[in-house]
C-alpha cells in the first residue's frame, strides 16, 4: 500500500499514452511508477524533465518515478496497468508474471487483438496470468497529450472483478477525468481495437476531399459495423453505444491527434503507407488491427464492407479510389436489415 494510504501502481509502457496515464495516477496522490526501455527518456522523466520524445513541452508531477528496471517498478505493488502495443502486450505480461506480487490485479489500456491469432487481450492475460489475476481493460476516447495537459477526459473501465474495477477506476477518477465502470470486456475491447481501423477510412475520405457528409457516413456505418461484429462474438450493444465503441469512435474519425486518422489522410492525399507512418513516427495500430477483424469477420460469416476495402488498401490490394468506388456500387439495402438490440 502506498506511502499516503492510497494503492501503488506500475505504469508499464512510457509512450505517451503510459506516461499521461502515469502522470494522471500521481496527480491523483497515487504513488506511481512508470517502465520503459529507453533510458534516455526515462532518466529525463525520473529527474523531472519530462518527456520530451513522446509528451514535449507537458510538464510531469515531480511525484512520478520512472525507472528501467522492471523488478523495480513491480516492487510490492497494489497493482499494475500496461500500456504498451498490441504487438508487445504478451511479452510484457510473460516478463512481469514472475514479478508481479500475489495480490496485484493487472490492468491495460492497451488497445488491439494479439497478432496473428486474432485473439482478444483479456483472453491472452487470462492465460499467460492465470484464472486468479483480476484483469481490467481501460478504454474510451482519449489522446494521450490532453490527458497529460488535464483537459476534461472521459473514460470506462471494465472487468469481471468488482472490486478491481473499481480500484483501477478510482486511481483514475479526479477533477478533469471521469472512470464510468463495466463488466463486459469483450465488447470494451473490440470497440477500442476496431475504431482503429474506421478512422483510416474517414481519414482517407477527408483526404480525398470527399466532405464532411461521406465521414459522417462512414462513422455511422462503421458503428453498425462494431455493433454485427460485436453481437456475433456475444458482446452487449450498450457497450459500443458507450465511450468505449461510440465515444472512442467520434474522437478516432475525427480528431488529427489520431495516428490511425492521420494514416488515412496520407493515404487519401496519394502517399505510400510506408512515407506516411515514417511521418507519424509512432505505432500505427491499424495496420495490423484490420487483419484480425476481418479475420473474426470471416469466421463469423460477418459482412464488413468499410473494414474490408481499409484492410485491402492498407495491403495495397487497392487504391483509396477503387475502395470508394466498390462502397458507393454496393447495392441498395435496409439499414437495419435485423435487429440489434432486440436480445
């Protein structure tokens, strides 16, 4: 337990997503301490200079330690949050299982599926940590540098545990953020990981030039997308009607913080997939998040027309235009040919 009677956690992942959500905990009174693998950017934060690389010119609480050393940070713990990619979410947890104290739950804001499985994160940590570990997912819409500014932010936790939920949704809870609280997992995560991919849609249609009704057109598609995906793998539909489907979505398709939105500009604009993530200079989720939604679109025998023309674009299969030219020859159909809310 913390110095100051309220939980100690490890931030693992000092991108700017794990170094505002350390920086938050710590304004919060939380003690906190935050791993990553570059040395140079953690010695600056730990000295109370910030980070440069990922947050620059965003001042940092002198309460937050960092380190790179991951028995360290896991030391004595009440708890931990992950934040790093999808990609490195499972060697992360392989690496802090024999570190991490008996009563640690262990939470990640890690948004994404595990590549080349398809599998959800939850179901990974429940494997790799056992059956025992309280696991919670964090989620909504959020960019990392108005979180670390202390902009008003709104988020949702969900996990199966209670009591972990709650603990995890505490810490974040203060003056300029609200943690709402859930319990379905499944459908929180497929909500964070799929927006991903509809944000290079409406990134290439905006540049494209294609105007503001086509975005608007693609997120209320794209919702319905997430929602027959979501019900097909038995997720709740309130769950996407919340911040972490339609809340995450908006602020994905729309804000030019988006990494995955900026992607879709860049290609909308005639420029490489390579030249444009080189530009961005962080991990584009998208590009591997679109391979494992449709490859559950697959197994479901789900139809999901925006996602398919993005995952073949970003395969080079096709061109933005060839993608738009096969969405608008699509037939005429109902907008709800069935219902979704009616379970």
């Amino acid at each position: 337990m913390g110095s100051i009677g309220r939980p100690t956690l490890a931030v693992l992942g000092a991108g700017s997503w794990g170094t505002a959500l350390a920086a938050l905990t710590a304004r919060h009174g939380h003690p906190s301490r935050l791993w990553g693998r570059d040395p140079d950017v953690i010695a600056a934060i730990d000295a109370g200079a910030g980070n440069s690389r990922y947050l620059p010119g965003i001042a940092l609480p002198s309460e937050l330690r960092a380190t790179t050393d991951l028995a360290t940070a896991l030391a004595d713990v009440d708890w931990v949050l992950v934040v790093v990619p999808s990609h490195a979410f499972v060697q992360t947890l392989r690496a802090l299982a024999p570190l991490r104290p008996a009563r640690a739950g262990v939470a990640w804001a890690t948004k994404g599926f595990e590549p080349g499985s398809g599998r959800f994160l939850h179901e990974v940590a429940a494997e790799v940590l056992g059956p025992e570990v309280p696991l919670a997912v964090v989620t909504g819409p959020s960019f990392a540098k108005e979180v670390a500014q202390g902009l008003p932010t709104a988020l949702t936790v969900h996990s199966d545990d209670d009591a972990f939920c709650r603990q995890v949704a505490d810490a974040l809870h203060g003056p300029a953020f609200r943690a709402y609280t859930g319990n379905d997992m499944r459908g929180a995560e497929l909500g964070g990981a799929m927006k991903n991919v509809l944000a290079v849609a409406t990134g290439v249609a905006d540049g494209m030039g294609l105007g503001l009704n086509a975005r608007a057109g693609l997120i209320t598609r794209g919702l319905n997308e997430m929602l027959r995906l979501n019900m097909a793998l038995g997720g709740r539909p309130e769950t996407l009607m919340g911040l972490a489907g339609l809340g995450d979505l908006v602020l994905t398709c729309t804000g030019d913080l988006s990494r995955n939105r900026r992607l879709g500009l860049a290609l909308g604009r005639g420029q490489s997939i390579e030249a444009a993530v080189r530009e961005i200079g962080q991990v584009v989720e998208s590009l591997q998040t679109a391979d494992e939604v449709m490859r559950l679109a697959t197994v479901h025998g789900i139809e999901l027309p925006i996602s398919e023309n993005v995952c073949d674009v970003l395969h080079g299969e096709i061109t933005p235009a060839e993608g738009l030219g096969r969405l608008m020859a699509r037939e005429r159909k109902a907008e709800y040919p069935q219902l979704l809310f009616d379970a």
